[in-house]
C-alpha cells in the first residue's frame, strides 16, 4: 500500500488524536465556514478541502468509525514499513484490513459509499451488491459480498435500498451524480429542492429477482452535509443563527439576512432579547414544485471582547444611567 494512499483525518481538521469529541467539532465549523463552495465559488482548491475536511468530521464524530480509522493507520503504518501487521492484517475488534488494495477502498466500505469494500471474485475484480429491504422498510445498511460470504434473512427482494449524500447547495439547486453499481455507472439525476429523507426512485436498477429473474428498483435516500449556517428543523422550515450587538439588541436594527438564495434584510425589533427568533415567510427550502417554507432567524446576542477607551466610558455610563434589572423576578427565589 503506498504511503500516500493514507489520508491523515486528525492533520486535515488540525487536531490531535486525543482530541475530545467537541474540540473535532469545534475545528470542524471553523474549516468548513473558511472553505465552504457558497464562499469559495469556482475555486477547485477549496471544494477539495470542504470534501476533505467533511470526510474527516464524518469519520472522526464516529466513535466506533474513528476506532477503525485509528486501527487502519496503524496498519498502515505496518504496510508501508515493509512489517507484517499482527494477526495477517486483523485488528483488535477482528476486523479485516488485509482485504482492502488502498485507503479510498476501506474508507468507502466505512462510509458505505458506492464501490466500497469486498472481497475480490475469481477474476481479481471487486462485485458489489447491496443490501436489500421492501420500499419504507428499514434502511440501507452497506454492501455485501455477491461470493456469497454475505446472507439475507426473509423473502429475497429485488428492490435496493442506499443513500447517497449531498452539500446543502446540491441539494438546493439540483445535481447530478455518477454511481458505481457493481461494473454499472449509471448517471442520477437530483432534482432541486431535496431534503434529508427524501428518496429519489431508479426504476430497473436494482437487484435481480430470483423467481422471475426481472430487475428492481433502486430507492436513494438523500443526507445531507452539515452546513456551517443553515439547518433543518423537524418540518420543511430551515433554521439559522445570527449574531447581533447589544445596542442593535437594545435599539433594534435592519440587518441583512442570509437566505439559500440570497441575502435579504430584516428589521430587529428594539428590546429583543437573545435567543429569540424572528420568521422569514416564504424565504425557506423549496419543494420540487418551486413552494417556499419559512426560514426562522435565531438571534444571539454577542457582546464584544474587546473595548476601546471610549467604548469602556460609554458602557460604565450606561450601567450608571439604567434602572432596569432583568433579575429582580428571581433575585428571592430559594429552595
């Protein structure tokens, strides 16, 4: 396996390998915000970073992907000396790495990507198929070896079930997408305005059926990538977080707004307190159908770290001038 095979997830996100799970999160925001396509538009560059710096997170967040991940590299590192790795190639856990040819083929099998990990067939290429389950029941869970090491319990099926996933901008404006089924590639079509959850049907591309022999469909389900911004809430709303000051607080403001479309200005209401949230109608995710669901804006007040001179005077003559006291309510309050 050739040294550069390996892709050094902890180095990608710039953290160490005892990194707790908040400080990968942490690192992750930062990176993703710096590179993301939507600020960094035609830049080939950064696109590869965000896929990098998004793989990592995905592996990393994992506690049981990152425990694989950290028992590959170590034998990696047996590989690329030249030293057998203990037990042929079979971690702690029992997992085999001595199948894999390179990185990509154990993180794909890791990430249940298309064209992840098997054992090779007879003619030294990799066969792939899926796991399958009738439409609406259970999920897709990885690959499974067509050799025959892999079984299926009930009635077999022809239909497949997979996932496939997308950055919020995909999903928003549409794409299209080559996927690897078996020795097939086959281009899939995404229509603008997907949404995590939603499944997209391939008519005759799924599994063959035992008892007439005709093919399936194949059911994708869309995830999406976080997004340094915007998030979903449990309906079609998408939710945001925008930092405002303690004078557009206490004064209210017009500030712009970033919406999937664009940025649009808002009018904060004098008195606001932090944690708030104000309603954008219509300036939501789409439907196929091109409808608009509401975008709910979040506020959070920031107060800043650091005060010039003046600032400092102005702020201790406020605090002499105030009467109000949002903790009179609570101060006789005990248990």
């Amino acid at each position: 396996m050739a040294a550069t095979d390996f892709k050094d997830y902890y180095k990608i996100l710039g953290v160490s390998k005892t990194a707790t799970p908040e400080n990968i999160k942490k690192a992750y925001r930062k990176l993703a915000r710096k590179y993301h396509p939507d600020l960094n538009a035609g830049d080939k560059e950064a696109e590869q970073r965000f896929k990098e710096i998004n793989e990592a997170q995905e592996v990393l967040s994992d506690p049981e992907k990152r425990a694989k991940y950290d028992q590959f590299g170590q034998y990696w590192q047996h590989a690329t000396s030249g030293t057998p790795y203990p037990g042929g190639g079979v971690g702690a856990e029992g997992f085999d790495f001595s199948q894999y040819v390179n990185f990509d083929d154990f993180i794909n099998e890791l990430l249940g990507r298309f064209g992840g990990g098997a054992n090779p067939n007879a003619s030294g290429k990799r066969v792939y198929t899926y796991r399958t389950s009738s439409p609406g029941v259970g999920g897709f869970s990885g690959f499974e070896d067509v050799m025959g090491n892999g079984r299926m319990g009930g009635i077999p099926t022809a239909n497949t079930e997979a996932t496939i996933t997308l950055t919020f901008s995909e999903a928003w404006h549409g794409t299209q997408k080559r996927l690897q089924l078996g020795t097939e590639i086959i281009n899939v079509r995404i229509p603008p305005g997907a949404k995590p959850g939603s499944r997209i049907r391939i008519k005759g591309k799924g599994n063959i059926s035992p008892l007439n022999q005709q093919r399936g469909d194949l059911y994708l389900t869309i995830h999406l990538q976080p997004h340094p911004l915007f998030k979903f809430e449990d309906n079609d709303n998408i939710v945001c977080e925008i930092p405002i000051t303690p004078e557009e607080a206490a004064l209210g403001a017009d500030i712009k707004i970033p919406t999937p479309d664009g940025s649009v200005t808002m009018k904060i209401p004098s008195g606001i307190d932090s944690g708030k949230s104000l309603r954008l109608r219509g300036k939501g995710w789409r439907n196929p159908k091109g409808k608009r669901s509401d975008q709910i804006v979040k506020l959070k007040i920031v107060t800043p770290k650091k005060l010039t001179p003046q600032q400092k005077e102005y702020y201790e003559k406020l605090r002499q001038l105030s009467s109000s006291n949002p903790r009179h309510s609570i101060e006789t309050i005990k248990l």
